[in-house]
C-alpha cells in the first residue's frame, strides 16, 4: 500500500503522536524513508508525568522515553534534533529548516502539539515565573522548588492540581488562584470540584477561587502576586497553569485550514495534498458529539497517529474515538471517559466521602460522560457504554 507515496514521510513533532506514527507506519508496511524533526534536544518523551511523577522526582529523565534510542535506528528513522522548521511549502512539497535548508516529502505529517497559553498578566515575563509544558521546564521549576518556599499557582485546571499535589510533597507552600468561581470548572461538575477542593485544602494548599489577578511584581524576579482585590501573595516562584494553545502558526502561514488548530477531516488530512496533522494541534469532526474537536491527551495522540499512518498507507479511515483521560493528585486518580461540556444533569454513585465514587453526565436520556474517582472498573464501563452505537447510562459497577 505505501506504494502510493513517492517519497519520505516528514514529522514534524516530537512527542507522543510522532513515536507512534513511526511504530504504525512500519506496522502498515510503509518501508520507505521517515524524517523526524523535533525543537527539544530529547527524542520523543512522555509528557503526563511532568506535572506529576517526573516533578516529584519519582521517575528518571531515560525513563520518561517513549522509545529507546535503538528504535529508531532500527527502524530507520532519520532524525534531527535540537532542528526547527520554520516554513511548511505545499505546493513545493517541501519544508524548510531554521537554516534555511529543504527537505522533500511525500508525505508529512504536522505533530506540533501545543505551548503553554501566555498569561496576560503585567509582570509575567519576570524571572520565577513558569509553566510546565516540557523537560526543560521542570528541571528549571524544580530547581527553584526548594522546600519552604512559597508557590503561587495561578490555574485551577488539571496541572495546576496536579502541580500543588507534587509542590506539597516536596515541601513548599502553595497558594493557588482560580478565576472561576471553583476549580476545574470548565472541565467537570461542582462535586467534583468540591472534593478537588477539600482534597487540596486538606493537603494544605490554599485555594483562592472567583478570584482573578492584576499583576506580578518583584525586582530582579518575581517576589509578589498582586490579587484583583488588591491583597497581596508574597511568592519565591510563580506557575502559570492557564491552559495550552496548538502550535499551528506553520500550518496557518503555509495557508493550511484552521480551526482551533489545524483543521483535518476524520482521515487526518489537511487541506493541501499529502498533508496530514495528528495529536494535541489538529482538530477532528466528531460525529459521536456532532461538532469539531481538538483533543489533548495521549489517548488522541496515540490512537490517531495510527489512524494517520493508515491513512498515510492508503487505507480506508474515519477516526471518531471515545476521549479519554487521567489526573493523578495525591494518591487519588481521576479518570474521565467522554466530553461533558453540554450536559444537562448528573448521576453520582459512590462514596465520595471514601474518594471512591463517579459522576455520569447526560445530555437529556443520553450519557456523555463518566468522570471516576478510584473507581477503575467504573472508567472501564464507562467507556464501554459510550462505545456503544446508541450510549447508555454505564452500569452500576456494584
């Protein structure tokens, strides 16, 4: 089937979406040229444990490795490193490198992922104040981490928990801003955002929520972070955890279709020929939530990846998966199975007292959603019934 392309398959990315679409593409049988190109001096590494295992330094920088060296290797992957490539040329079907050298393709893959969202506040350009979006990130985070000093976290998504978790166990004082009037607001339900709350509160974190922030200070880095109220948080270090933008600015200049990121149909194309975008920068038509998505997760990188290389290869695709994803705090793991953002009402089985407990969500009579709290079996049948041709309420894991 790889008969079809007539010459190398160029990624563009190195993470999550790029390791697998290189595992796949040989698994489809494509025995042809693969070109990897990645911005990071590190071949492609999980992301997930930066704000937890590989924060906590729980797990070594080899092992954050999707793939050992030898892979590609044997695989036959050229790959450049430490390399950015500044313009993607359709027409030519070529892309072109800081340096200003080409590299032909027939076909490319675009797995640009995305960057941590700026946070438009005065002062955070200041030194001391960070984000956690790669390797370089956390050993510059972690460096100033030291114990007793004070962390301000302003974000009360996922990473900001996830970050407090981490910060308290290594023992710093933790305070962390939400504008929304709680945590986890736009991605669950109030009781999931009140046990997060008491979780956090009683690890010791301060949760300042409905809460938004004016400006950051400080001399040769940051030392304060002024509140919209007017008080004042004394800071040695300051996390921005304000959420991710896809990185689709070479898709966008080579005038390549966007649509909160790189717009592809459910076989990974995008609009120009040969061009295809995978993982946390493209966005997909969902016909199980009838609308367009941009997923970040692995799950989404991995699965369409595959969907891509098989596309790649000639193969029939039409990618519309069940989204999945995780978040470890303390020693609590949340696990979400579907898109809840349209629900109508809730369902919540368990003991959310005992953190052993999931929430359904509905949109009317139909299940969207299962959010679960060390309730594995719970995630599991979840993701069954919304598999399902017509989704029905998960059963009862007893």
């Amino acid at each position: 089937m790889s008969a079809r392309i007539h010459g190398p398959v160029v990624i563009v990315g190195a993470g999550q979406a790029a390791a697998q679409a290189i595992t796949s593409l040989r698994a489809e049988g494509f025995s042809g040229d693969i070109v990897l190109f990645g911005d990071e001096p590190y071949l492609p590494y999980q992301r997930p444990p930066l704000s937890k295992a590989y924060l906590g330094d729980e797990l070594s920088e080899e092992r954050l490795e999707l793939k050992a060296p030898k892979f590609y290797d044997d695989s036959a992957v050229e790959v450049h490193l430490n390399t950015r490539v500044t313009r993607l040329l359709p027409a030519e079907h070529q892309v072109e490198l800081a340096d200003g050298s080409r590299h032909a393709y027939g076909a490319l893959l675009i797995a640009t992922g995305t960057r941590a969202r700026a946070l438009p506040v005065p002062g955070a350009e200041l030194a001391g104040v960070y984000s956690i979006r790669s390797i370089d990130d956390v050993k510059a985070f972690r460096a100033a981490a030291v114990p007793g000093a004070k962390l301000v976290i302003i974000g009360g998504g996922y990473i900001g928990l996830e970050v407090a978790a981490k910060a308290r166990k290594l023992g710093l004082e933790v305070t962390l801003v939400e504008g929304q009037p709680r945590v986890l607001a736009r991605v669950a339900c109030a009781t999931i955002s009140d046990f997060a709350r008491a979780l956090h509160e009683g690890h010791g974190v301060t949760l300042l929520t409905g809460m938004g922030v004016a400006r950051l200070t400080g001399s040769d880095r940051v030392s304060r972070v002024e509140l919209a109220d007017g008080r004042v948080l004394p800071a040695d270090l300051v996390l921005s955890a304000v959420g991710a933008v896809p990185n689709a600015e070479l898709a966008q200049a080579a005038g390549l279709a966007l649509d909160n990121g790189v717009k592809v149909d459910a076989a990974t194309r995008t609009s120009a020929p040969d061009v295809y975008a995978v993982g946390d920068v493209a966005s997909f038509p969902s016909a199980l939530y009838g609308r367009r998505v941009r997923l970040e997760s692995v799950q989404n990188a991995i699965d369409q990846a595959k969907a891509a290389a098989k596309a790649i290869t000639g193969a029939n695709v039409v990618y519309d998966p069940i989204p999945w994803f995780w978040s470890d705090q303390y020693d609590v793991k949340l696990q979400i199975a579907g898109l809840l953002d349209g629900f109508t009402r809730t369902e919540c089985d368990g003991d959310v007292a005992a953190a052993r407990f999931c929430v359904r969500y509905f949109h009317g009579e139909r299940l969207i959603a299962v959010c679960s709290v060390n309730d594995p079996k719970s995630h599991m049948l979840a993701r069954r019934a919304l598999a399902a041709p017509e989704p029905q309420p998960a059963p009862s894991p007893g």
